[in-house]
C-alpha cells in the first residue's frame, strides 16, 4: 500500500508524547473544548477497544456510537481494510522498540508504509465525521509521533508531556501497584521522548503538566503557538470554570468518563508519598528529574 498516492486535504494532528499517568487526557479534554479542535484521547487503542465493544464516552458501547460507527466505517470503505486484526498487528509491529528504531533511522518497510497509511486515513475519517480539521491524540508512544511527522497529508505539532516522577509513583501506588516500575517506566519512556523530540524539527513544545494545572492560561497559549491556533476561548472558559465538554472519547484515562472536569494543584503526593517511595525515583531518573526543574529545583505553589 502506497501511503503517498493518497490526495486528501491536509489536516493538523496534536500529538501528545510522554510516559504514562502523565495528565495528557486532561489536556486532551480542555484542547478539546475549541470549537475547531477534536479530542480524541489515546487513538492507538480504539481499534481494539471497538472490537471489544467498550464504553464510549457517552454512555453508549461503541458499535452503537454513531459517531464511532460512522468513523469505522469511513475508514474500513476508504482503506479497503475488512480485517481489523491487520491492523492491530501493524501496531504491534511499529510501536514496537524495533519499530522505532527503523523509524529513526530512516528505513521505511512495507509494514511501515501500510501503518503510516492507515493510521493516516483513521484521522481523515475522524476529522470528516467531526467535521474539524485539528485533532487531537495522546497516544504518547514515541514511534506514532515519528510516523505521523511522515504522513504526506498529516501536519504535525508534537507536544511532550511531562509530569513529576514522584506524582506518577504515588498516583500508580494508589491503585496497589508496586513504586519500583513507575520511575524506570518513566525515565524510559521519557528517554525515548526526547530522542523523538530532538528528531523532530519543528511545531513542538515541551510542556510540565503541573504548569498546565497551575498556570492553564500561560501553557494554552505556548500550546496554541505551536499548533498555530489561539487557544484564549479555552483558557477563559477554564478560568470562569465553565463547563469542560468531553466528546466520544473511547480511549485514554478514567476521567474521560467523568460528567465534568477540574484543574487541581498536582501536590498530594508530597504530603502522601514516603521517602522511601520517593528514593526509586531520586536514584534511577534523577537526569531527566533535574533537566526538567523536579529534582534541585523548587517547584512553585501558586
Ligand atoms: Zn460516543
């Protein structure tokens, strides 16, 4: 499949890097709430999450979302894709370590291409059914971001997320997990990031999201900078505390099934998280702690 035959109109992808509990749902949600922009959560997964029928975010199984189905079927009639499995295998195959490693280096492979393809006409079909032309996903895997910056049809703006260590160790404890796997799963994937980041050359941003949270109107507006739209109508409906909307989102973090959302002070796990769970942290990602101001810094309360 030749990826750059295809002639549809250019649509803009807002692309969400990082590692995982990261708030980029959140984010996600608010970028949302542009009359011109589609939140769309983390879209590597919906394929899979539609063949299992999971909840949308409107209360209703995706088979029945008509938003859902109508993608779907935009997508499976302009693609010529029947089997969906086909697809999923794609992904396992480029998001992989070895598929980002092809991806930097430059060497497109058939499987390669048939990805780039596809993923690319799934934003097409997303964007026409929406009937907007900026999309959102947070997917955060590094080798979707590289991939995306070789979509013919498919502008970039690339943001990396990210969140301190020690907020995503306390809010993975939370759940009963063990503190170790958080500060190596995020120093990793934060690794893998920034290799992407620097690879990419233009329309990006690195961004904290205890900033989003504390200062929402400074971080929109670097945010609408580098996706080249202004982003004041969001800022002043977060700072009147209007409504958040959330639109069809099947994939991403719990809160995308939450009724109304609100920006909260990132700052629980400084009261909550022992020091000895907060070592983990302090000893293995203490490079990429200190590069982004966590570690040997004071963070500011507003
Ligand atoms: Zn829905």
């Amino acid at each position: 499949m030749d990826y750059k035959t295809s002639n549809s109109q250019k649509i803009k992808v807002i692309y969400i890097l990082g590692s995982g509990r990261s708030g980029s749902t959140l984010i996600d949600i608010v970028l949302g709430n542009h009359p011109e922009i589609e939140s769309k959560g983390e879209l590597y997964d919906i394929i899979k999450k539609y063949e299992n029928n999971e909840l949308c975010s409107c209360d209703t199984p995706s088979q029945i979302c008509p938003f859902w189905i109508d993608v779907i079927n935009r997508w499976k009639e302009q693609t010529k894709i029947d089997d969906l499995a086909f697809y999923e295998n794609l992904q396992k195959k480029v998001e992989s370590l070895k598929g980002l490693s092809l991806l930097l280096k430059n060497k497109n492979n058939s499987n390669i291409n048939d990805y780039i393809f596809y993923t690319q006409a799934l934003y097409h079909s997303i964007s026409t059914v929406s009937g907007k032309n900026i999309i959102v996903d947070s997917s955060k895997k590094p080798s979707r971001a590289l991939a995306i910056s070789m979509m013919p049809n498919v502008d970039l703006c690339l943001i990396h997320l990210v969140r301190d260590g020690r907020g995503v160790t306390y809010s993975g404890m939370k759940e009963g997990k063990k503190s170790l796997r958080f500060p190596l799963g995020w120093m990793y994937n934060n690794l893998l990031s920034e290799i992407v980041f620097y690879t990419i050359g233009s329309n990006k941003a690195q961004i904290r999201y205890e900033d989003f949270v504390n200062y929402p109107v400074k971080t929109l507006k670097l945010i609408g900078e580098v996706a080249g739209i202004n982003l004041s109508q969001v800022s002043e409906k977060l700072v009147n505390k209007k409504e958040i909307k959330i639109n069809h989102l099947l994939a991403g973090n719990r809160i995308r099934n939450y009724k109304t959302i609100k920006l909260q002070p990132d700052y629980k796990w400084k009261e909550k998280l022992s020091y000895k769970n907060q070592l983990p942290f302090l000893i293995f990602a203490w490079p990429l702690g200190i590069k982004y101001g966590y570690i040997g810094r004071k963070t500011t309360k507003k």
